[in-house]
C-alpha cells in the first residue's frame, strides 16, 4: 500500500471471535475519556450482551475492515500501537502499565492510575482474541484480567464511580464468585449507590466466604441502614418544609 490507498480485509466469523469484546472496551474507555461521569453500559445478569446494539448484531457474522494508509514511518520515528506488538510485547506492556498504574494510585493520582490500568485490560482483551474461549491460555489470560480489574474497580471507588466500579466486580465475580475483594468493593459500591439490598446480599455473601470478615460485614450493614434512615429523616423533613 501507498499513503492515501485503502485496502479492505474480509474476515470470516471464526476469525472475530471477541471483536464485539474489545470494541466494548474501547468505547467505554474513550466514553470516560469525553466525559468523566459517563457510565459505561453493561448487560443484564445472564445475558451476552455488550449493552450497544450495534455490536450485539456481530456475533456470528464476517466483518469487512477498511482501513486508510494515511503515512509511513520508520522504525525509530514512532511510539508502537498496541496492535502492532508481539505477544512478548503486549504481555511486557501489560506489566508496565500495571506498575505505572500501580505508583499513580499510591500517589494519589487516580486518572493517570484509571488510564494505565484500562490500557492493561485493553491489551489483554487483544491477546484474548487470539485464543479459542475457554483454551488453556484464555482462561490463562482470562485469570491475568482480575487483578487489573480489581485495581481498576478500587480507583473508580475512589472517584465514587460506583456504577462503573459494579460493572468491573460483576466480571470478576462471575469468573470467580468467591473473591473476597471483590465481593467487599462491589458491597461498597452498592452501599456509595444506595443499593441496600444488593450490598447487603454482597456483605452477608463476604462473611459467609470469609468468617473473618463477619463483623466488619456486620458493621458496614449496620452503618448503611443507619445512613439510610438518616436520609430518610432528612427527605421527610426537606418535604415537609416544602408545605
């Protein structure tokens, strides 16, 4: 190809396995970039879905990529995309944002931790496409997100973005329904949204999987039904001064 040519690929389903995945994941990541309280949209319990309907309509069906040859550098001349990176090389990025992302969140930096550590989930979304679902090595890689998505979860809880914080343990917890961090931050995250309900199943849930987190369960419940009725104190007596 020369600049300014298109070229187009045909890719057969078998060959797109994932694809709707990681366009999911681009487009949460670039909906948080435009706006900071954007909320990602995830799916039903149970349910494949990516949340954007155009994706849905991709499963099972061969792709045409158009893509625009727009310059040529040199080896040297530029930073590498992702996609142009070994396996070695992502799995060697993939460890360097975490540490990044790691200092910045120790720092007290949480945007620049929230960027490295969606980089790092983004690029294991990629080395995932690669591999048959359930493979040895995509359960391998599957495994390596966790981490990442657990650090990823606590920064958003830090910014109390809980909606996003729930969308990422929901994933953990699916692949691993006993983590302990995860079910002690999707509880706060439902405790930060007023979801009583579902962050007292999340804290009864903990202290079932970890006996020795039961009384801190316990004192959290107990906090959030307090916090609640003071709120409710609050709206009754905001109303009636309204009349």
């Amino acid at each position: 190809m020369r600049p300014g040519e298109r070229a187009k690929f045909y890719c057969q389903p078998e060959k797109c396995v994932g694809y709707a995945k990681l366009s999911k994941t681009l487009r949460d990541i670039q909906k948080k970039k435009e706006n900071k309280d954007a909320v990602v949209r995830q799916s039903c319990c149970g349910s494949q879905s990516t949340g954007y309907h155009d994706l849905d309509k991709l499963s099972g069906v061969s792709l045409v990529f158009e893509i625009d040859l727009l310059t040529v550098e040199q080896p040297g001349q530029y930073n590498k995309q992702i996609w142009t990176m070994s396996e070695d090389e992502k799995y060697a990025l993939v460890t360097e944002l975490r540490e990044k992302g790691n200092k910045h969140f120790k720092a007290k930096s949480m945007d620049s931790a929230e960027v490295c550590y969606a980089k790092a989930i983004g690029t294991l979304e990629q080395l995932a496409m690669k591999e048959q679902p359930q493979s040895d090595q995509w359960n391998a890689i599957e495994d390596m997100k966790i981490p990442l998505l657990l650090n990823y979860s606590q920064v958003m809880l830090v910014k109390k973005e809980y909606a996003t914080a729930i969308v990422h343990l929901n994933t953990v917890l699916k692949r691993d329904p006993g983590n302990v961090k995860a079910l002690y931050r999707r509880a706060t995250a439902h405790s930060g949204s007023w979801n009583v309900e579902q962050a007292e199943r999340d804290w009864q849930e903990l202290a079932r999987v970890d006996p020795t987190q039961s009384n801190l369960a316990s004192k959290r419940m107990a906090e959030l039904r307090a916090a609640v009725k003071r709120k409710e104190a609050e709206e009754k007596a905001r109303l009636k001064g309204m009349f």
